[in-house]
C-alpha cells in the first residue's frame, strides 16, 4: 500500500480568509515533514503538541521529533480519549499544565488525533493568552474531512454538544492520510458519515462517485482515498470561505446533526460515535424530508444504501418523542423558537429550513430500532 501511496503525490486545498488564509496539506506517508512546516507558518518557538494515549503512541511521538527536528522546543500533553474530554474541566486542566509547562505568545498550539482532541485543544489555544497559534494534524477520518477545517472549536456542557466555543482558524492543517491504516473499522466507518454528508448536500458527481467506489475507500487504497479527501477538504474550505462563522450557507453542513446531536446528548456521549450519530440523523432527516414533500421519493433509500454500505447505523436510538423534543430545543441552530433545519431537496443540493422542533419531532414519529422506512412522521 505505501508503494502505491507514494506515487499518488501530495495535494493542497487552500482556506481562503484574507489575512487568515491557510493551506490544508494532504499526503500519504508525510507525517516527517509537518515540523518545517509548522515553523513555516506558524513562526512560533515552541510547541504544545495535544493529543490523546492511543495516538500518542503511534502518531504524536512522531509530531514530537519532527517538531524537533525543525528546530522548535516541544512537548507532549496527554488528556483521556472520548467525547467526555470536551469539558470545561478538561480544558481547565490543560490552561494549568501549559502554563506551568511555559506556554507563551510564542507557543503554537498542535492537536493530533481526532475530532475531540481537535475540538478541544482549538478551544484552549482560542481563549489561552487571549489566543495562541494553533495547528490540526489529524489523524482520524472525520477529522481530516471536517471537524479539522473551519476553525470551529468547543466543548460540550450538561444542556449540550459544542454549547461553548469559539472561532478560531488554525494556521495550517496537515493530513498524513496513511495514519488512517492504525484507525479501528468502527472509527473509519464514523468517518465516511462526513464524507458522504459533504456529497449529499454539495456534490451529486462526489455522491455517485462513493456509491461506485466506497469500499475502495474505506480499503484506504491511496489513488482513490486522497481525492475524496482532497474534494471534501474543497466542499468545506469553501463552505467556510463564503461563511466562516455560519450565518448562512455553513448551517447546511449540519445536515443530520440535528437529531444527531440530539441522540448524542440522550446517550451522555457513551457508546455512540459522533460519525454514527451523524448518519443516523441524516437518514432521519431525508425520511422527514420526504414526508414534508421537500425532497423527491426514493431519496432517503439511496441514501440509507450508501450509509448502510460504510458499515453505519440507520436508526436513531430509541427514546420518547418528549426526550427528543427536549434535546432538539437545546439546538444551538436555533433561532427564537424555530430551528434552522437543513432539508435535503435532493441529492446533491441542501436548503435550511426554519421548523419548530414539533415539526421536526412531529406526534406519531417513531424514532428507535424498531422504525421502518419511511418513519420520519408525517406532514
């Protein structure tokens, strides 16, 4: 595989932002070279390289050296693996082990892992010294196509997922696409809930593309997984460019993260992944669509088939349509007592909705495993 992997070659998307423009860096194998560039761009000294036990391991030791190599001081700090790490207290605890460890104006910032780690370490360099240069090196799938670009950051508190964060925009992403052959099946298939969310909302070419070709990417063969990501990291770098701090056009990439979030928080963030909450909505999400005759028949069936394919759950988890209701209020899309709800109009192509959370959670809606096709409710 890295034979093959070597002759595809590295590709490059840029985030346009004037001023705060960066590059997002995609390769195969190149995981060596990320300390030159982080001195590049970022100009900083030193490094605070966050991560969590198991990537640490395998991928942040590696960060470390080449950090190293370039000429910057570094160190590595650890925080416990899962959701439950996007806490302010975990954050908190970080503000303290960095400072005490140096952390100046100088510090760069450096998540490797996945959207968690991300997540929160772009949070802590958002609000640390009032803003300190930050770096994503991730290392999972949903983070190299989502969670990495765009500059959102948060951690979750006890009414909600990301109900506390801030913008702020790394300096540059860099993906070694080859760090993906150490990701569990389960983490990998979470992955692909971004990836096909980006083509059934932006790219029908991208949606067919995966429908031909999906096994071939969740095999992680190099020629067809880096232009997947390479057209992923364009759809959100440019979703971003237009929309950074999602006052429109960005709302449509939470397409599914309604309901998603929803069972999310009904779970207290155990035992589902975000990746698995994501597809679960989405499905959820294109059966309303239908019900409301937004979107054409035969639109969430071509879209559970897919999902189904990347090894994803369907169906949400089963708990009362009053629990739901509750969770969906919460929404942090909301906007007086409506949600910004992305419709999925057909493949391809996603508008938001203005719904009350009634209308998206309607009375006689069956939610759980036992819920057939169909079962987003009625109109």
């Amino acid at each position: 595989m890295s034979g093959r992997g070597a002759s595809v070659g590295s590709r490059r998307v840029r985030v346009e932002l004037g001023d705060r423009s960066y590059p997002i860096e995609i390769g195969w194998q190149n995981l060596e070279g990320v300390g030159d560039a982080i001195k590049r761009h970022t100009g900083a000294s030193q490094a605070a390289v966050l991560t969590v036990p198991p990537v640490a391991r395998r991928h942040a030791v590696r960060v470390v050296r080449s950090i190293r190599d370039a000429g910057l001081r570094a160190k590595r700090f650890e925080v416990p693996d899962g959701e439950r790490s996007k806490s302010l207290a975990q954050a908190g605890k970080l503000y303290d082990a960095l400072l005490e460890a140096g952390a100046a104006r100088d510090t760069v910032v450096v998540a490797v892992g996945g959207g968690v780690i991300g997540d929160l370490s772009g949070y802590v360099a958002a609000t640390l010294l009032r803003g300190l240069p930050f770096v994503q090196v991730p290392t999972s799938l949903l983070a190299m196509v989502d969670s990495s670009v765009g500059g959102k950051t948060g951690v979750n508190v006890r009414q909600g997922k990301n109900l506390v964060g801030a913008f702020h925009q790394p300096r540059l992403v860099w993906i070694d696409a080859h760090t993906l052959t150490t990701l569990p099946p389960r983490q990998r298939s979470a992955g692909m809930a971004e990836v096909i969310k980006h083509a059934a909302i932006w790219d029908a070419r991208l949606f067919a593309r995966l429908e031909s070709e999906i096994e071939r990417v969740m095999a992680l063969e190099p020629e067809v997984l880096l232009p997947v990501l390479e057209r992923n990291c364009q759809i959100k770098a440019e979703v971003v460019s237009r929309d950074e701090r999602e006052a429109g056009l960005r709302r449509l990439l939470n397409f599914g993260h309604t309901l998603g979030h929803a069972a999310e928080a009904l779970k207290r963030y155990r035992g589902l992944l975000h990746g698995e909450a994501v597809a679960m909505g989405m499905v959820y999400a294109a059966r309303r669509c239908e019900a409301m005759e937004l979107c054409p028949k035969g639109t969430s069936d071509r879209l559970s088939a897919l999902i189904e394919r990347a090894g994803l759950p369907l169906e949400l988890p089963a708990f009362p349509r009053k629990a739901y209701l509750t969770a969906v209020r919460a929404d942090k899309k909301r906007e007086d007592a409506r949600i910004h709800f992305v419709a999925l109009r057909k493949i391809g192509r996603a508008e938001t909705v203005p719904l009350l959370p009634e209308e998206i959670v309607p009375a006689g809606a069956r939610i759980g495993s036992g819920a057939k096709r169909g079962s987003g409710g009625s109109g």
